[in-house]
C-alpha cells in the first residue's frame, strides 16, 4: 500500500487506483481462505474449481451456506472495488492515460466479480456466474496485459531516461506471461466443457495460476503505468 499524502496529482490517482487493486487482492485471499474453511466438505485445491465454494446447499450434503455468504460478501466487495477504479478512469479521465480502455476493463471486472458472486448451481442465472467468471478472468489479464504493453512502449519507443534495461525485460516477460497462461486457461476450459481431458483437472490448476499471476504482475507494475 502506497501513501497518497506524498504524492500529486496525476500520480496520487494512480495510487490510488493500485491500492484499489491491492485491496482487492488481499479480500480475495481472505475470501477464499474463509470460504474453504467452511465449505461443506474437504476443498480439494487443485481438483475444484473456485466456483464451486459458493455453491448453494448441495443434494444429499451438508449445508454449504457460510462458504456461499462468504463468496457472495467477498467478491460483491470487489465488485465494488472495481467499480470505483471505473468511475475514477471516467471522473479523471484528463489527467490519466488510456482512461478510456482501463475504465472500461474495470467496468468488465466489476461484472465479471458480480457474476463469480452469483451461485454456480443457481439454475436461472449459471449462465451469469459463467460469463462474470471468463469476465473476471479475462478483463483482469487484459488489463493487466494492457498495462504491461503501454509501460514497455513508454521505456522502448520513447526512451525515458528513467527506464533500465532490467525493468523493460521484466515488463515484457510480464505480459508474455500473463497472456500465454490466459489462452492456456481458456483453451483447457473449451476442453473440459467437450469432455476432452476432464479428468486430469488441468482447469482448477490453471485458474489458480493465472489468479496468482495476475495478482503478482498488477502489484510489481510501476505507479505512472496505472
């Protein structure tokens, strides 16, 4: 977390913006956490998808309603942390660059957290939590991957002084990263749906990856790139 006091404007938004995003960091592991602490039964890591902690009540078990509370409360949170960082893109828009593209990422990640909120095994909305869930996902390695490209851009073509050689490999290995493991994640989950490879429960691995890696590379991107 960064202190805004010490900054100006533009800078102090971008600051802000990022502890929006450390924030909703921090809440996602503190829901998943308290989630898989009261699921209904034992959560297996990498065999389960997230989605399947805020399922509701399941037939012929233990009632699953803390977990489902949790995940509700949780990504209802970063949902409206997102959605904040919108309205901020939008309000500031003159002092930040790219506002029109982040703004509209943080709108995609406010619904795609709103949907995760939305019960998996509810019959009449699974349709949301899947497309919030591709949502979240996809508008967080976007963004991500958005941010990423403009910073190299900014120390490669324009050539600050300030860059170093070190920083711009570390961006670019960033954004490789983050968008191979995206089209890994979306390609295993287009196989599960068919069928194909199910059982080798690459799906829950990659979500989690990709998670973590989207989490990890939002936090080291520098301040000026938000």
């Amino acid at each position: 977390m960064f202190r805004l006091r010490e900054f100006q404007p533009p800078k102090r938004i971008q600051i802000a913006i990022k502890n929006m995003f450390i924030i909703m960091a921090y809440n996602l592991i503190v829901t998943l956490f308290l989630a898989i602490n009261y699921y209904y039964k034992r959560y297996v890591f990498f065999a389960e998808h997230i989605s399947n902690l805020g399922s509701m009540d399941p037939l012929n078990s233990p009632p699953n309603t803390i977990s489902m509370i949790f995940m509700i409360v949780g990504f209802g949170i970063n949902s409206a942390l997102m959605l904040s960082v919108a309205i901020l893109y939008f309000v500031k828009r003159k002092e930040l660059k790219g506002w029109k593209v982040k703004g509209s990422l943080g709108i995609v990640l406010a619904f795609g957290a709103a949907g995760i909120a939305i019960p998996l095994d509810h019959e009449q909305l699974r349709v949301l939590h899947l497309v919030g869930a591709a949502c979240f996902i996809g508008g967080f390695a976007a963004f991500n991957a958005y941010l990423q490209i403009t910073s190299s851009y900014r120390k490669i073509i324009k050539k600050e002084v300030d860059a170093r050689r070190a920083d711009t490999i570390w961006d670019i290995t960033l954004s490789v990263i983050v968008i191979v493991v995206l089209i890994g994640y979306f390609t295993i989950f287009a196989l599960d749906q068919l069928g194909i490879g199910a059982d080798w429960h690459l799906g829950p691995i990659f979500q989690k990856i990709i998670v973590f890696i989207e989490i990890l590379a939002i936090y080291f991107i520098d301040n000026k790139d938000i």
